[in-house]
C-alpha cells in the first residue's frame, strides 16, 4: 500500500509545484514546504527536500539534496545528495556530491569537495577545500585582514567597502588587499575553533588542532597546534607520505572507495599503500566538461609542497 501510495503522491506534488512555482525547473518527486521561496532563475533536481527555504538567484540543486528551515541559498550549485542543516546561509559556493553543512554555518564563494561536511558554526567566506575534507565547529576561515603598517587600522580610512556604513577614502582608489583566497587540500581535519588566516594554503591529508591559530602554510600530512600554530609531527613516513600524495586516492570512483572501507580505517599505512598500488588505476576524469553537476562533482586537485621528515609516532 506504501508503495502505492508513494506512486500517486508523485503527480500530485509535480502538479501542486507547478501551481506554485510556475516557470520554475523542479525535478520529479521533490517537495517544498509552505514557506519556501524560489527564484524563477532556480532549479532543483530529482526528490529534493526543501523546508521553509530560500533558493535565491541562480541557484541549482541537484538531485536528493535536503534544505532546513530558514536556510539562504543564493548563487549557489549543489550536487546530488547535499545536506543543508537549519539557519545556513549560502553565497556564490560550489559544492560537490555528498556534502553535508551543519546548522548556523556561513559560507561565501567557498569552493567544497565531494564526501567533505563543515560543522555548526562555521565562517568560511572565499575558501577552496578538497574532497573528504572535515571542518570542524565554529572554525573561522577568511575573516579578512586590516593593514597593521597604517597609522589606523579602521577601515573607514581606507577602505571604499564602507563596513561601518561610511568612507572617508576618496573613490577611486587602490586600497589595501583585505581579502586573499584560502586553499585547504584534500583529506583534511580542522578541530573545533581553528582560525585561518588569509592566504594561506594547508596540505592534503593535514591535522589543525582545535582551537588553533594558523598563519602560514601548513605542509601535506602535517600535525599543526597552538597559537600561532606550530608543528607538532607528521602524521606518517617521508616516504609513506610522498606515495600518498603520488597516489592521490581522494581522485578513485565510488565504486572503488567503497570497495577499499577496510583499508582506509586502520592504521597500517603500508598495508594500504601495498593493496593502493597493487590495484589497477581508475581512468582519468574526462575534461572539458562543462555540465555543472558533472564539474562540482569531480575531485579538486591541488599542489602542494613536499613534507618535511619526521620521527613517526601515534596520532590523538
């Protein structure tokens, strides 16, 4: 009976969107709750779930993607399976295939990898993160920067963004640079709190932890703590490390990752790698391709520079 059901809501809710959102490209089965709004430049995908949101100017859902109440989405792509929790707001942000951002989150012109989540809290505002990345709680990433050579760092002086409603910088005029992108790699772990400053760039598979102030490059792989944030160790080898990154397993296909579950969590680093290099390499990403769901679904590769040795040791 469930079943049938379900086959007989579907045409009702296709109709029952087209009466509310006429012109409007909303994929089969998807539901939206009293309260939504959605711009006539918008799209969602198949079976999308919507509570009470706001889908702003061109903005696009792929499909299975859920939005909770009160959340803002503007300018915005998201792939299959996005999770958007309560009170989030959304500006000019690619996201990938299964990506999840928690309750209260800020994001702007954040560019983020598939099978990556950012937890509660979160300000991120001109960022690139790679595939399988974790940020943690009310981490703060892109704040920006005051010049600290001026005879005053109040922005009203400089600035013509006029932040405090005024300037007194005469228009035009070259300003400081108050903003710089900020690039995290992939398979990358931010604890709770950790500041970013602009600019900086941290390295695949790198540990920040919680409450940490990082204000230079962090190295792939690397432990990094404290204020300012320093390292701690290498997570691996000089060795294991370098075949890590030649590996660049956050590239494989689905299919592929699931089969390897039991090798990625454990701790034999050369067990994996022998089983990683043993196996036939997955074909390389068509490129090129200019469909959107096809293009924020596909790994973010990024360069980054060679560790430093280490004395290995046990990870917290």
């Amino acid at each position: 009976m469930s079943a049938l059901r379900q086959l007989l809501r579907a045409p009702v809710r296709a109709a029952g969107n087209r009466l509310r959102f006429p012109r409007r490209r909303i994929g089969s089965g998807s539901y939206l709750s009293p309260g939504c709004r959605v711009t006539a430049d918008s799209s969602l995908g198949r079976e999308c779930r919507v509570f009470a949101a706001e889908l702003g100017a061109d903005t696009h859902l792929g499909d299975h993607v859920v939005v909770g109440h009160r959340t803002r989405v503007v300018s915005s792509t998201l792939g299959d399976r996005c999770i958007l929790e309560t009170d989030t707001e959304l500006h000019r942000c690619t996201l990938a295939a299964d990506v999840a951002i928690q309750t209260r989150c800020t994001l702007t012109q954040v560019r983020l990898g598939r099978f990556s989540y950012v937890a509660r809290e979160a300000f991120l505002a001109e960022v690139t993160i790679g595939a399988f990345a974790s940020i943690g709680p009310r981490t703060l990433l892109g704040c920006g920067e005051h010049p600290t050579n001026f005879v005053s760092t109040a922005p009203v002086f400089y600035s013509p963004l006029r932040q405090c409603g005024v300037t007194f910088a005469p228009s035009p005029r070259v300003a400081p640079v108050e903003r710089r992108p900020i690039t995290v790699g992939n398979d990358v772990w931010l604890g709770a709190q950790v500041f970013v400053r602009d600019g900086v760039t941290i390295g695949d598979g790198a540990i920040v932890a919680a409450g940490a102030v990082v204000t230079a490059d962090v190295p792939p792989y690397a432990i990094m703590g404290g204020v300012p944030a320093k390292l701690i160790r290498h997570r691996f080898a000089p060795d294991a490390i370098a075949r890590l990154l030649a590996l660049r397993w956050w590239h494989w296909e689905t299919p592929r990752l699931h089969a390897a579950q039991a090798w990625f969590a454990q701790p034999d680093i050369d067990a994996f790698l022998h089983h990683a290099e043993a196996a036939p390499a997955d074909p390389a990403p068509a490129s090129g391709n200019s469909a959107p769901a096809e293009a924020i679904g596909r790994p973010i590769d990024l360069p980054f520079r060679e560790a430093k040795p280490h004395t290995p040791s046990r990870a917290h």
